[in-house]
C-alpha cells in the first residue's frame, strides 16, 4: 500500500512535470496505483468509477453554464454592458479600468468561468484601454484578476463541483455566500487600480461624451437580467441549480437571436460546438480526477496525508493558513476545477476535524485560487488576457502584484469575518 501511495503522487508529478494535460496525469496516476496496490479485480472497477465520476445529474449543470456565457459573450451581451459601465463611470482618468472590473463581475454571473470571463473582457476592452493610455501589460493583469472573481461570483462551476464533492453542503447556500465576498474582491481590484491609475497618470487620454444613461441601460437590461433569473429563479425555489442552467441557456438564446437579432443559425451552430469542446475537457478532467479521488481514497493516501499535516499541529489556524498557502500554488499551476478534485478528498476529512464551516470554507478555497488565477508562472486567465494583449506574462509581474496583496486582504477578512460570506446565505434561510 506504502508504494502504491508513493506512485499514485509520484507518477501524477512526473506527468505534469513532463507537461502532459491535467486529465492524462490524473488518470494514469490512478490508474497505476490501483494497478500496484490492489488485485486484478479491482482494476477492472477503472473504467466504471470512471464513469461514475461524471454519471451525476447536478453536473449537467456545468455545460449548459459554459454555453450560457458564450451565448451571451457571442450575442452582444458584454459590448452593451460595457457602454452601460461607461455611462455609470464616465471619462476619467482609471474609468476604463473599472469599467473593465465591473464588466467582469456582471459576466462572471452569466459565465462563471474565470478564463471564459477573461477572453470576453479582454477582446473588447484591451483595445480601447491601449488607445486611451493603459499599457498593454497593466490591462492584461487587471483584466485576468478582475475575471477571477467568476470563481466566486454564482453561478460558479468551481462551486458547483464543491458541493457535488462535499456532502451536506447546499449549492444554493455556496452561491449566496459567494456574493458578498466577491464584490469584496472586485473591490480589491478597483481601489489599487484607481491609486495606480492616478499615480501614472493612465487613461489621461480617455475623452468623449459619457454615454447616454438610459439609452445603454435599457440596452443592457436583458444581459443584466440573466444573473437576477438565475438567482430568482433559485431562491424562489422555482427551479434546481441545475434546471437554472437550462433556463439561462434558453434565455440567452432569446436574447441573441429573437431580442438583440445579431445571431444567426451558422452562429448558434458555432456556439454550440465550441461550447461542447470546452464542456468535454472539463468533464474529461472530472472523469479522471474521480478515478484519482477514488484510488487515493481506496489506497488510504489521502487518509495518512490527512493525518500527517493534523499530525504538525493541533492550532486550527495554522493548519488553515498552511492549506491557504498550499492552495496559492496549486492555483498558479492548475485550473480551479481542477484543484477542487484533487484537493477535497484530502482536505474536507481536515476542514470536518477543525469543525469548520464548510460553505465557508468552500468561498476560502475559491478565493485563495482566484488569486492563484493570475499569478505567475501558469495563470490561466493571465495566460489568456496576456496573448489578447500581445505582452510577455513576465511583464505583467509588477503590477500583478499589486492586485495580489490587496486580493490576499480581502482573502484575510473573510477568515477573520465568516459572516462576510455566511451572512446573506443565513439571511435567505439556505442550511449553512
């Protein structure tokens, strides 16, 4: 058992450093540490724990989000919010840096995908924000930390996987105790943005008329309806987390081809089977990351690993700050979705041993690893913003950084205040 545990994480390191997809290092590892450590019948069971890994009806809830954000992203959604952000904004010196900031959160409720937030923003705001003086480098990194927020913003498909993995924790509860803290993280980004923005003088070249208030309102109305649908729609008890996802996906659908008239049956198409090629890697990656959770579980990995960090000391506090640190790095490196399959068997039999809260404790991680999202050497939504914007991630660094300190306060209030994301899920009588 001792060398099938040391194969099960040595194999998946290899792979990975070797630069081989998430999905493949997953089930290999698996797969080779139930092939060391357990008879010949157990390996036959692979393939069905595989397939049961994805064979769960809330995580139809996943693909029906990803088409939802590229239906809005395609239909026109996130230009008419970003007038509408304008026109609450105005010119000023750091107003397109906002209004990139705000444009993220309101996506992240349509997306919420991180990476899939980034590359909407990103594709329209990055060359306006270059004409009015931002360098290209400034509104990589804002625009990769702002998209992180859709890890916390609902529908979150990162949280949607937490309450699939953790039993007895409410999904509805997980999205409204994401809210508050992310407005706190978008908030995180927007006031260093302002002080950088003034001290450097960006944006000095932002000119013309605020748009007219009303005008891009009532244009922007249908893009800002989804995320009150979704939410409404859960907490009235009208429809399940998952039967949400369909409405929006309908929903965005009417509002790109019979409201806003800019989509045709080629384009659908289009946003159809590009959608379905994201929601294959994704599951791909779930699918695999089961049959890891499932031989670590077996083996009795993630048990002895368990016990060996309580093992380091018996202040809950310091253990938390340890997992935090842990989960900063595996962010850099890995997707959000990720880090959750692999982290939570190992983490919740931990989180159960402090008594922590774990709605909480699920905003923590996400948190820690919207951080991770932009933050060298990997960053997946950096990765994307940064060849949007033409710049070496490198460049980014100094003012990545930034961003970093002020989202790890916002990170540590939270720890210090649970009430900051347990309060609204309380307040709307969801079991905590």
């Amino acid at each position: 058992m001792i060398a099938a545990n040391f194969l099960l994480l040595g194999v998946f390191v290899l792979l990975l450093l070797i630069g081989a997809p998430i999905a493949v290092a997953l089930g290999l590892a698996g797969a080779a540490a139930v092939a060391v450590g357990l008879d010949l019948n157990t390996v036959a069971m692979i393939g069905t724990n595989t397939y049961a890994s994805v064979a769960k009806y809330p995580l139809i809830a996943i693909p029906l989000f990803v088409l939802t954000g590229m239906v809005f992203e395609r239909s026109g959604v996130a230009g008419r919010l970003v007038t509408f952000a304008q026109a609450i904004v105005g010119p000023r010196r750091g107003g397109l840096a906002i209004v990139a900031t705000l444009v993220c959160l309101i996506m992240g409720g349509m997306s919420g995908s991180g990476p899939a937030d980034a590359a909407a923003v990103a594709t329209i705001m990055i060359p306006s924000m270059m004409k009015a003086g931002y360098p290209r480098s400034f509104s990589a990194g804002l625009i990769a930390a702002s998209a992180s927020t859709a890890i916390l913003i609902p529908p979150s498909i990162a949280l949607i996987i937490y309450s699939i993995l953790v039993p007895g924790v409410d999904l509805r509860a997980l999205f409204a105790a994401g809210v508050f803290p992310g407005v706190l993280a978008g908030l995180a980004v927007i006031i260093p943005t302002l002080i950088i923005s003034r001290v450097k003088n960006f944006g000095a070249a932002e000119h013309g008329e605020r748009p007219p208030f009303w005008k891009s309102l009532r244009e922007a109305v249908p893009g800002l309806m989804a995320p009150v649908i979704i939410l409404g729609g859960l907490r009235s008890g009208l429809f399940t987390p998952t039967e949400a996802a369909a409405v929006a996906v309908a929903y965005g659908l009417f509002v790109g081809v019979f409201l806003y008239r800019n989509m045709s049956l080629g384009d659908v198409w289009r946003v159809l089977a590009d959608s379905a090629e994201i929601s294959a890697v994704v599951m791909i990656i779930i699918s695999l990351a089961g049959l890891f959770a499932w031989a670590g579980s077996t083996l009795g990995a993630f048990d002895h690993a368990a016990a060996a960090i309580l093992s380091v000391s018996d202040d809950g506090s310091l253990v938390l700050i340890m997992i935090m640190v842990v989960l900063l790095f595996a962010g850099m490196i890995l997707d959000g979705v990720s880090i959750y399959l692999i982290t939570l068997p190992l983490l919740i039999p931990i989180a159960m041993a402090f008594e922590w809260n774990l709605t909480w404790f699920g905003i923590l991680m996400a948190m820690n690893i919207a951080i991770g999202q932009f933050t060298p050497p990997v960053a997946v939504n950096l990765m994307i913003t940064a060849r949007i914007a033409r710049v070496p991630i490198e460049e980014t660094i100094p003012w990545v950084l930034w961003l970093m300190l002020t989202m790890g306060g916002a990170l540590l209030l939270v720890i210090l205040f649970p009430g900051i994301a347990l309060w609204l899920p309380e307040m709307l009588g969801y079991r905590v």
